[in-house]
C-alpha cells in the first residue's frame, strides 16, 4: 500500500500514482516526467529504492509507417537491468541480427510486459502495426460502447466514475472493456489506499484523453473522423465546448491541476485530516 503524505501526494498526484505501479510489484518500469532534484518526488524515489534513468530509443513504436524516430524518455525503476534489456534488444535489431518487424514485435511486447501490460493488449498493439492503429480501433469502440458518454454525464454531474482499463495515459486496452486491463487497473487502485478514489479521477481525465483525440480527428478525413463526428453531433454546446477546452492544453499538467482541486475540495468536505498549509 502507498504510503505518502497527503500534502506530497497532492504536489504532484501522478508521479505518485505512476511510483505506486512499481512499489506494489504490478510494473517493473513506468514513464515520468520530469522533476526537479530538490522536492517530494526526489525524497520518495530514495525512501523507496526508486531509480531514475535515461531510456533513449530509436525505434519507432508508435508510427507504422516510420521505422526510426528518436526518443528519450525518463523512466522509474527499481532495477536499470530492465531498461537495459530494452536497449539491448534494439540493439539487436539496429544490428540487423533481427528481421525489423519480426524485432519491433518483440521490443513491443517486452516494453509491455515491463509496463504491467496485460499481454492481450501489447499484442494487440503489436499487430496494430500493420493495420488500423489501435488507438483509432479502441476510440471507435470507445463511442459504440457508449463510454464517452458516460464520461460527459459523469462530469456534468461532478460525480466520479472509474474507467480502470485506461489505468495510464499512452496505453492502449484491446478494448475498450478489456477485462484484463480492467484487473490491472483495479490492482493499481488498491494499491493506493486511502487515495484509490485519486485512481478513479485520473481514470476519468485519461478516457477524456482519448475524447480529445476523437475531437481533433473529426476535422481530418479517415474512419475515426467520420464515427466522431457523428457523436460529436449528438453532444450539447456546452459539451463541446467543454472537450475543446482541453484540446490544447499540456495534459498532465492539466490532470495534476483537475485532481488537486478536487482532492482539496473532497477531504476538506469529508474533514479528513490533511495538511491545509499546503497552498500551492
Ligand atoms: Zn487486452
């Protein structure tokens, strides 16, 4: 169970949600942003044997029409064996000892095992390679089932719902309602205590992700933009308009930002005791 204090929980809630994937043995690496070396997440990462490392790629994992993109992300670890054997592995690859999309495949599906990633789903994302993009398969499901819309009432009615199958932003579930990704989701949840209802938010804020993404496509061309425009059409201005708001905007920032006011005003109105000489 993740033990921190309320107020450091509240300076940065994703940090700590994301650290608690590893502290509680569902994910052996999970991907931060960065923060500064003076801090809660700093004390934390050394309390907990949580390391910080480089992981530099140039594989593309996301673009199927792209072999190589460079990237460099920050990683938490308890081990910088498993970023290593990431490198490795593209290595591997780069060297040519292994058939590019034969390697790709391989790398997708370590990168997911190491993410917690229910092995449906890495697959899933995977093959996605070659096909439609499994992003734009799981908004459409997305809206057939209905979860958009359940979202956009739960919010006009500040009520907290949870979405446990978007457990992180940047995962895809194979579907919308994968019941693995669902079980991941929900370990991650009881692996926060008495900040679980936390978990539920950001799951809230990560499906609304995925409503943004639908937004912005309706005004290009392709399948995903047909399907979302036709929701689009059912939602009321005030709805849309609420969408468009976030289109833009730098979204962990903004998920930190919605989930610290709504943690104050939850424990202040349940007078739970937390440190209320934190102001920003
Ligand atoms: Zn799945």
């Amino acid at each position: 169970m993740l033990k921190a204090e309320f107020r450091h929980f509240l300076s940065n809630p994703i940090f700590f949600i994301e650290a608690s994937r590893i502290l509680s043995g569902i994910s052996k690496i999970v991907s931060i942003r960065p923060f500064p070396k003076i801090g809660f997440e700093f004390d934390f990462c050394r309390a907990n044997g949580l390391k910080i490392v480089v992981l530099e790629t140039r594989i593309s994992r996301i673009l199927s029409n792209a072999k190589f993109s460079e990237s460099r992300i920050l990683i938490l670890t308890r081990d910088e064996r498993f970023a290593k054997r990431l490198i490795s592995l593209e290595k591997k690859i780069l060297n040519g000892k292994l058939d590019f999309e034969k390697g790709r495949r391989k790398l997708i599906m370590l990168e997911g095992k190491l993410f917690g990633y229910p092995d449906c789903c890495s697959k899933a994302y995977a093959k996605s390679k070659t096909s439609l993009p499994l992003e734009t398969k799981l908004i459409i499901d997305a809206i057939e089932r209905g979860i958009f819309s359940q979202l956009i009432l739960g919010l006009r009615k500040s009520q907290i719902l949870s979405f446990p199958q978007f457990f992180t932003l940047n995962f895809y579930p194979c579907e919308a309602d994968c019941k693995r990704a669902e079980r991941v989701g929900l370990k991650i949840k009881r692996s926060l205590g008495e900040f679980g209802f936390v978990f539920s938010l950001r799951t809230m804020l990560n499906a609304l992700y995925l409503l943004r993404i639908a937004y912005k496509s309706a005004h290009h061309s392709g399948i995903l933009s047909k399907v979302a425009r036709e929701f689009l059409k059912t939602l009321k201005k005030e709805e849309l308009e609420m969408i468009e708001a976030v289109a833009e905007v730098d979204y962990e920032e903004f998920s930190n930002n919605f989930i610290r006011s709504l943690m104050k005003r939850y424990y202040d109105r349940s007078g739970r005791e937390h440190n209320s000489d934190w102001d920003g």
